[in-house]
C-alpha cells in the first residue's frame, strides 16, 4: 500500500505543566473519537484513518503516547495503563472533550479498555481492532473455557524486551538495526499477510524508532508486563467492560489466541463481533483502512 496523499502533522500539546503529547488532529468541533496505537507503532499507524473519518464528522485525535513517536518521555518513569491514561484524560480536558469514543490497536486497546473501566463517564464506546479483551480467569474458567496456551516462538520478543531491555538495545547499536528490527513485526513475524508492507510504508512506520531512546521506551511496557518494573497504580482489566464494544480481528495473523468468541461474549457484554477481516493481520488501521473507517462509521452513526 503506497503512503496517504496527506500525512497529517502532528502538534505538541501539554497535558500536565511541563508534559507534552505529540498528537495528530483532523475535524475540530466534530465527535470526539481518540485513536490510540500500540507497539510496534506510533500516531503513523493511522494515517489512513484521520482525514476519512474527520470528513465523516468525527473531531478525530491519534497521539503519540508517552515515550513514543514525538511525544515527551515518561516524566516519572512510569509507563503502564494508569500513566497512559492520566496523559490522555489529560489531553480530553486539554481538548474540552467531556467523553469520546475510543479505538485502540495492540498495546493501545488495552489502554482504551483500562480507559473505559477507570474513567468509564469519558468512554462513549470502544472500537477494540485485534483480539485485545479484560483478563477474566476466572469468568472463562466457570464458562468452560480453557486457559490460553503460551506460544513460545512467536512471543520470544517479550521475554527479551521485558527482562533484557538494555542488552537488546545495546545489541541494535544504530539506526538501521533498530529499524530494521522493528521492521520484523510487519514481516517475517508474521502478524500480517507477507504483502501488506512495502518498501516506503516500512521506513515510514519504523523511522521513530531508529532513536535508540525512543526504542528503549517502547520496551518499557514490556517490562510492566513481565513484572520487572512498577506500576504506578493497579491495571483496571480485571473486570468486563460495559460500555458498547465494536471488536474487529485480522484473520491473517499469528496472534491470535483461542477461543476469541467465547472470551468476547464475557468481556464485553454490550459488545458486537468479534467480526473476523479476512486478508488482514494485525495492523488493520494500515492494512484495511476504507473497512476500518466505515465500521468506526456505521457503528457510531447515531452520534454523526
């Protein structure tokens, strides 16, 4: 897929004295709807997505988070859901947002869905685009569902990324390494179909991360998830959420965990789908962006 004729600038909003957001904004005064990326990403990721859906009538907002893309780094070293999240309650009060809908990709759904269950009077309703959902044992367990079985080689890069954070950073020692290593995500690891990337998406996507610091950031919500750094308040995904969930799945991606259906019926209980997108894997904002945007539409529609 080539680039989007207009790559939307992005501006630095300060969200707390001294904390900036780096934020790309289209469609001032419409629907509050904030789009929040996961890893290995950045605000790019939805550059097909913010001119459409702002020409729909949403105010359509993508932010870097902390320690990503252009955005400040963590200004107390926290980088789990509650310090995301204080950043971008922080930023709907900078906006004059009261409440939004909120879509969230990877590691940004997990946010929106902690987003939803800490502040849920903000949360109109969440668009959940991958297999992302609250972490309910013991719900799945009295439905009959079994445990999530660990796939150890496709998961590797967490346990690297979260328990050897600096020696794998020392290892990427310039920018093409750590390009190229974020690269991987889109290609050979096989989150999305072997075509979905070419030659100018992948140095458009990757070329923040070719800072050493910005990579070493990303790593840190892997070391929150491996339990090898604190948390600045517990993660709220232990409960369903209860707003009106949209959640869409790439069928084209390794993944996946099982039984999504089951699980979904319980972790979102005003939910809709999961709808499986054949021909997409992980990363559908880029690689299914006109399906992305007309669903964000039509299940909004009653706000438009």
């Amino acid at each position: 897929m080539v680039l989007p004729v207009e790559v939307v600038a992005a501006e630095r909003i300060e969200v707390r004295a001294g904390h900036r957001l780096a934020v790309r904004r289209r469609g001032a005064g419409g629907v509050p709807l904030l789009l929040v990326h996961g890893f290995p990403c950045t605000s790019r990721i939805w550059s097909h997505n913010l001119i459409p859906l702002a020409e729909a009538g949403f105010d359509v907002v993508a932010p870097d988070l902390r320690g990503y893309g252009d955005s400040d780094f963590a200004p107390d070293d926290f980088y789990d859901f509650n310090a995301f999240n204080s950043d971008l309650t922080g930023l709907f009060d900078v906006l004059g947002w009261e409440r939004a809908v909120v879509a969230g990709h990877d590691l940004g759904a997990m946010i929106s869905i902690d987003l939803a269950n800490r502040h849920p009077e903000r949360v109109d309703r969440l668009v959940i685009l991958d297999d992302s959902m609250p972490d309910l044992p013991d719900a799945f367990a009295a439905a009959g569902i079994p445990a999530g079985r660990p796939k150890p080689a496709v998961y590797d890069y967490q346990r690297r990324q979260g328990h050897h954070a600096d020696e794998l950073v020392a290892e990427l020692d310039t920018p093409e390494r750590r390009r190229r290593y974020i690269g991987e995500f889109y290609g050979h690891r096989l989150w999305c179909p072997p075509d979905a990337f070419d030659e100018d998406d992948l140095a458009f996507l990757t070329e923040p991360f070719g800072d050493a610091a910005r990579l070493r950031a990303s790593f840190a919500d892997y070391e929150v998830l491996m339990g090898t750094r604190p948390l600045s308040a517990p993660e709220l995904i232990d409960r369903p959420v209860q707003q009106r969930a949209l959640v869409l799945i790439g069928a084209d991606q390794v993944t996946v965990g099982e039984y999504a259906e089951e699980r979904c019926a319980l972790a979102f209980p005003e939910g809709v789908g999961p709808f499986w997108v054949k021909g997409a894997g992980h990363f559908m904002p880029w690689e299914r962006p006109q399906l992305v945007n007309r669903s964000i539409r039509f299940f909004c529609g009653d706000l438009l």
